[in-house]
C-alpha cells in the first residue's frame, strides 16, 4: 500500500459521521462519503501504520440501500448531502446504528431514532458561494464542491430547501453574470461577489435575502482595519439596486410561494472565506423573518443562530422537553442558549430560566423573543459559559447543554458539574462530542440514564443526539 495507489474495493463498517472502511490484507483504508456495501475505486491519499485514507474516484457498484431515484442533479458533487440516493428508512437505520457504535461503552437506555417530520425541502436557510466551476470556468452560485476550497457548483436543484430558494438563486446568478460582475478572488483579493444568503420560515412563508459583497469590483482594501470600511462603489450601489429589484419581481411575477419580507446588503471586505457582517442595509422591507415553534414566535435575522431545520427542532425540543421532566418550581440554565428557543419553552413551567450565550446578537434577540411571547422569567446573559457560570449565584436543579458543534470547552464542564444539579440533559450536534463528554460527565458523578438520536438533517450525514445525565447520589 502506498500513496497515490489505485485500488478497486468494498466498503464495510461506516463509522459517524461519514468515513466508511475497506479491508484488505496489507491494513485497512478509511474513506470519507462512503456508504456501507459501495463497491468503489480509490486513491490512497495518506499511508500510516496500520491504517491508511482514501478518497473515492467513482463508485463502480451501488449499495443494497441506495435504493431511491437521485433526483439532485448534483449528488456525489456537491458536498451537502450524501445520501441522496438511499431510501430514507435506511438513512435512519444507518445513522442509528452509527450512533450506538459511538456510546457503546455506556450502559443506558437506548431510545431509537426519531425521524425528522419533513424529510425535502426542509432547510430554512442557506449560504450560497460565489465562484466559478473550474479555474476561469463562468460565474456560479451554490455550494463548494466535495473536497473543495475553490471549485462552486451551482446547486439550483438542492432538494432539501424550499424551491423558493432554488428560484432566487437562478435569478441572482442570472443577473450577475449577465452584468458581468466579478466574484472576490481568494488569491488576488479582488472582485464582489461573495455569497447570497436566504432564510425562510416554514410557518409563515416569510423570506429573508441578504447579498453579501465586498465594497467595490477592484481589490479589497484595508482588511485587517475593522474600524473603517471603505464606502461602496457607486457603479456597485447601482448593480445592487438593479438585483433588488430583480429579487422583488418573482414575487411579483408568482414566481416564489413565499413572501419576501426583507432584502438586505451586508459588506464583507475581510480576507476570511466566511459570511462577516461588516455592515448590512436594508433595501427593501425588514431585517428579519418570524417562525413560531410550539406556540412561540422567534425573530430570525440574517445572522442569529436558528435550528435549520424548523418542524425537526419542534420535535427535538419535545424529546428535550420529555428528558428535562418536571421543572415546576426550580432553576434552569441553558447554556449555549442561541436566540432563548429552549429557555423560553421551559419558562412556562418553571420558576426561573437563565441563559448564556457568547453571542451578543443572538442575546438580545432572546430577550426581544421573551417579551414578544410575554416571558418574564427568562434571565439572557452575553458572555462566555467558561466565565459567566462563575458569576452566577442562583443554583440550577437542571442544566441544559446545547453546544456548538465542537462540545463544550474541557475547562467548562468540571465548573458546571461544580453545581451538582440533578439532572443534565445535552443536546448534541455533533454526537462524537457528545461520546467524549460522556466520560468527563461519568468523572464528575454523572450517569447517563437515557439517550435517542434525532434526525434534524435528512440526506445528509449528520443528526442530533440528545442525553439525559442524572446525579449519583
């Protein structure tokens, strides 16, 4: 086995979230995008002992479970989805049984995997690239090919968005390109265009459109001066305008089955291949889209954190809700508490809920959600859950943990255990940072009592987890 090999096998055992094995005499290759039963031709990419990475070329023979019609015209490509292909039940199957191979060290109850109540068009929000398709290939708009820093495929058929999504972004780069203007370059630092951003409420339809530019068609300046932003370009406030009238003529024309409520322009003039709001203007309506979760309304504005998939987070905050149990009269903190959504379903119950969340702009969405649902016993606090916990005198008899996707800082967890609440319920994104935390959890006089996966992300190849943990007594 050596680097650069090409090698014709059959993928076995699939480990989460997407890395799947080939077996041979001389070691073993993990594959990433490998679906179990696959028989494929790989590249070896890295070669160490024992164990080496591949990359697939083609896969040559499909697996039993890919038994669906791939409808997305840019499946194996586009680096979203993988499952494009596999009926949905198997997409289930498979997940869970990824996920118990990561907890199977633990003893607990096993409560399946719950199916996420829209399977196609259930993202309520994206971020589209500009680029192109090849080096000096046309302008496109979508999603970064698998494997890929530069390369965009223009992604106008993704099946797990609304079509209203698909419909705007041909518009968009339509216009564009028929203008001819250019996208930012990431190796010279010049050109516009950057990326288009889109949310829509499931609820009500309403839609969000932010164009994300740099502030003019040449290089970029100054961008490590976060105090100052070069003005737009006159000839660039002219071309943005054009497009929002463009945008504003599909809903006009029936084009879309949603309503646009706002569309807006942020400036991004940093070197960092990232959606950074460094300014954004409305040009049409407002800011934000409402959605309603389980009775509630929650302003979303471009940039605040909101479960993508909304009817999914309805039903992961009621497995929540269930493993969290009575909280009549007692203390709650949710921590990495986003825009307050669990916060405020607790809050009918409870006798007081504190959030924390190191996000400034999601916080004081939270606060203006709670007094929109007319919740005043939710405390939302901006700053770091490392150094806020240390602050706050009120002693929890839950905890909810939601961390961001890499779990929660290793020097946080002992100072939450430090509480000795009695239930701790952790909601995962990311269910290997669920299985470490487990044991630093275990450490600190916790068992995990119970634990099921949600499926928040059809076709893809992640789900939520979510744990109870109770105290040893």
């Amino acid at each position: 086995m050596k680097k650069g090999e090409i090698s014709i096998g059959l993928v076995g055992d699939t480990v989460f979230p997407d890395k799947g094995y080939i077996e041979r005499e001389d070691g073993r290759v993990a594959i990433k995008h490998a679906i179990g039963g696959q028989k494929v031709e790989y590249c070896i990419t890295k070669k160490r002992a024992g164990e080496a990475q591949g990359r697939v070329l083609r896969v040559l023979e499909p697996s039993s479970v890919e038994d669906r019609e791939n409808l997305c015209n840019f499946a194996g490509i586009c680096g979203g989805c993988l499952y494009q292909s596999v009926g949905y039940q198997h997409q289930l199957d498979i997940k869970e049984e990824q996920l118990k191979r990561l907890l199977k060290d633990e003893e607990f109850i096993w409560e399946g995997i719950q199916a996420s109540p829209a399977v196609e068009g259930y993202r309520n929000k994206m971020e589209f690239s500009f680029g192109d398709s090849y080096k000096d290939g046309p302008l496109a708009l979508g999603m970064h090919k698998r494997g890929s820093h530069y390369d965009i495929v223009t992604s106008d058929s993704c099946q797990i968005v609304h079509m209203d999504f698909n419909v705007i972004l041909r518009a968009t780069l339509a216009f564009f390109a028929e203008a001819g203007i250019p996208y930012l370059h990431k190796l010279t630092h010049s050109g516009f265009l950057r990326h288009l951003l889109i949310r829509r409420s499931a609820k009500s339809g309403e839609i969000l459109v932010d164009l994300i530019t740099t502030t003019s068609f040449g290089k970029i300046e100054d961008p490590n001066r976060e105090e100052y932003i070069p003005p737009i370009d006159e000839e660039a406030k002219k071309i943005i305008k054009e497009w929002k009238d463009v945008v504003r003529k599909l809903e006009d024309d029936g084009k879309i089955e949603g309503r646009i409520a706002g569309i807006l322009h942020t400036v991004n003039n940093s070197y960092a291949d990232a959606v950074i709001d460094q300014g954004t203007s409305i040009l049409y309506g407002q800011d934000f889209i409402t959605e309603n979760l389980l009775g509630l309304d929650f302003k979303i504005t471009p940039f605040s954190f909101f479960q993508t998939n909304s009817l999914g987070a309805e039903l992961l905050y009621q497995v929540a809700g269930r493993y969290i149990g009575d909280t009549q009269g007692k203390a709650v903190f949710d921590l990495y508490s986003g825009t307050g959504t669990i916060a405020q379903l607790l809050a009918g119950v409870a006798q007081e809920v504190y959030g924390v969340e190191i996000v400034e702009e999601a916080v004081r969405a939270a606060r203006e959600n709670a007094k929109k649902n007319g919740i005043d016993n939710c405390t939302f606090i901006a700053g770091d859950v490392l150094k806020v916990i240390d602050d706050l005198q009120t002693r929890p008899d839950i905890i909810v943990l939601d961390p961001p996707r890499e779990g929660i800082h290793p020097k946080a967890l002992p100072k939450i255990m430090e509480y000795q609440a009695e239930r701790i319920v952790y909601i995962s994104c990311k269910p290997s940072s669920l299985a470490r935390d487990i044991l630093v959890l275990k450490e600190g006089g916790y068992h995990l009592k119970k634990a099921c996966a949600v499926d928040m992300f059809p076709f893809t190849a992640n789900c939520e987890a979510v744990a109870l943990f109770e105290k040893m007594r």
